[in-house]
C-alpha cells in the first residue's frame, strides 16, 4: 500500500472556489470511480496551497484507477478543461509515500 501527497498551486484569489470544485465535483467523481481520498486541505497560511491525500492498494491498482478517471470522457471534456482556470495545473507536485508500521494512517 502506498499514498499520493498531492500540493497544488491555485491560480490567484481561487482557493475557496478550487477548494468547493474539489469538494463538489472532483472528489466525488474520483471516489465515484473507486479512488481512495483520505483528505484534503487548504494552507491555512497560504492562500494558494492546496493538499490532498490518495491511498492505493498498489501499483496495478493506481493504473486502473488513474485509467478510470484520467481516461473517462466526464474528466477530458468535462472537469479537466475546469482546472487551468482555478489552479497552476504546471505546478502539480506529487510525492509517493509508505507508511511507517505505526503511522495512523494505514
């Protein structure tokens, strides 16, 4: 098992509206389709971060899961093309992380 740390740069004055278009549309479509979100944040200090949290199974489950999404006609015609204007779709950065044995988060 293994998790996504996801930091996104929103574009400038859309945290709030990235944030409700995450909660709204993105999160539930990806959950739809079986992805695993733990969580997503706002910085509380910055007004342009933006952090969620994904757990796979392994790494045949991220392929399928991310063909599902990525793939899917709803997110290139639908949602993707949404992205560009509420976040810094340039600045995505994604860490892979392994729990520890006692890490909460399992």
């Amino acid at each position: 098992m293994f998790f996504e740390l996801r930091r996104y740069t929103t574009q400038p004055g859309k945290q709030a509206e990235f944030a409700k278009f995450m909660d709204d549309v993105v999160v539930p479509f990806q959950r739809a389709k079986g992805m695993d979100i733990l969580g997503n944040f706002t910085g509380e200090n910055d007004d342009t971060a933006y952090v969620w949290i994904r757990r796979f199974k392994s790494e045949d489950e991220r392929k399928q899961l991310y063909a599902a999404v990525y793939e899917s006609d709803e997110w290139k015609n639908e949602i993707g093309p949404k992205l560009p204007a509420l976040m810094d779709v340039k600045s995505i950065n994604v860490t892979r992380l392994e729990a520890t044995a006692k890490s909460a988060i399992q």
